[in-house]
C-alpha cells in the first residue's frame, strides 16, 4: 500500500538535495504516517487508518466522527 494518508489525502512530496556546490539530487519528503485502531461510537466499531500525524492533532481538536464524515464526503475514505 502506499504511503497516503487515508483522511487528508497527503502524500509523499518531491523535491531535491542541494550540497555546498550547488549539485542538486532528487529526494524524496514522506508522510509522517501512523497505523491507529479508532472507535466510532455512531457505527459501534473500531477501524484501522493509516493517517499522518497532522490528521491525528485534527482529530483530537474536532473528534474522529467529524474527521471521519468529512473525509468520506471528499472521497478519501470509502468505507
């Protein structure tokens, strides 16, 4: 599977090393990315995500549920 984010959509970016000389070598910036079990308690169940950490501050701000049903509705997240 590659390395998405399954709520925000991120993905890896990239860009190039640059050393002293100015020689510049493609490079590649992953997602910081963790696999986290969620309880939903509208759907009385647990899922596993694999989300960046910047999906997991916005979770603990608005709540898995919010996160969740917004994602489903951008077309990130089709369960």
């Amino acid at each position: 599977m590659s390395r998405v984010c399954e709520l925000t959509g991120k993905r890896s970016m990239v860009g190039n090393n640059v050393s002293h000389a100015m020689n510049k070598t493609k490079r590649k910036f992953n997602v910081n990315l963790k696999k986290k079990r969620f309880y939903i308690p509208e759907e009385d169940q647990w899922i596993t995500l694999k989300v960046s950490t910047s999906a997991l501050k916005n979770i603990n701000k608005r709540g898995i549920s919010a996160v969740v049903k917004e994602a489903r509705e951008k077309g990130f997240l089709n369960k």
